[in-house]
C-alpha cells in the first residue's frame, strides 16, 4: 500500500477536521406515553422499549 513520503503538518490535519461540528439533537414528543425523546430511537418508558409510539418489547420479570 502507499505510504507518504513525508509526514504532514499540524495544521494540515486541522484544517481537514474544522468540518466536524456537533450537531444538535432533534426532539419529539411520544404520541403513546407523552414523553420526550430523541428522533428515529427507540426509547425505554415504564420498563417497556418503544419505537414509533407501540411498543417493540417489554422487561422480562427476574425469576
């Protein structure tokens, strides 16, 4: 594989990583149990995992 000759600056690599923001999360609100969460993740609400206001599982009880 090619390999550079010589190693590049600091500010060469800086320059490539100014590009790389934080971005802010996006919010919705739950249409079934009314809570706050982030956009397109499943989020836990009273032991039970819901996506897309049904839920996609729910806790096992511990024998």
């Amino acid at each position: 594989m090619p390999n550079p000759k010589r190693r590049h600056s600091q500010q060469r690599s800086a320059k490539r990583r100014t590009h790389y923001k934080a971005e802010k999360l996006t919010l919705s609100k739950d249409s079934a149990t009314g809570e706050i969460h982030v956009r397109h993740r499943a989020h836990v609400s009273e032991g039970k995992l819901f996506y897309k206001g049904k839920v996609v599982a729910e806790k096992s009880p511990v024998n």
